[in-house]
C-alpha cells in the first residue's frame, strides 16, 4: 500500500532541509539575543533540531552527510604518510 505524502511547502525536500539547516545554524550562532526573546529556544532545542535534519537527510532522502567527511579524511591520510616523510627530510637554510 503507497503512502500519500502531503506536504505544506512548494520546494523540493532538500531545499527545505538545506534552508532549515542554515536557519538552526545562524540561531545556534545568536543564541543568546534568541533565548531572551523565547525561553524553550534555550540549548537542547537547536542541537535537537540539528539532529532531526541530519535524520532526515538520511531516512528520506538517503543522502549520507558525513560520506564527503569520510572521503575526505582518507584523501588526508593518504597524503599525510608521504608528506610526513618529506618534510622529515627537509632542512631549513640557516
């Protein structure tokens, strides 16, 4: 049986996310004026909604947040073992 999603907003599901996602982050950066205005903004509620998106990008969407971390961290570490050697290697003119 198909689930008839109905939804209350005229643009893609990753552009709603993204949106939201720019919006928690700007009102974790000015919490402090925020919670003056709406005390249950107080932490853990961005922190919670953060989670929420990431959840969602993840469950419905299937996109996986952290897989460019990842691959960047391993592009890191392959470049790191050489680098390292190189610049044991290497001497400062005096």
């Amino acid at each position: 049986m198909a689930v008839t999603v109905v939804r209350d907003y005229h643009c893609k599901d990753v552009e709603l996310l993204m949106a939201s996602e720019t919006i928690c982050t700007s009102a974790q950066a000015n919490l402090a004026f925020l919670v003056t205005k709406r005390a249950n903004w107080a932490d853990p509620f961005f922190p919670d909604m953060q989670a929420r998106i990431t959840l969602a990008y993840s469950e419905h969407l299937g996109i996986d947040n952290a897989q460019a971390l990842r691959t960047a961290t391993a592009v890191l570490k392959a470049v790191q073992i050489p680098a390292q050697k190189d610049i044991a290697e290497f001497q400062s003119p005096d």
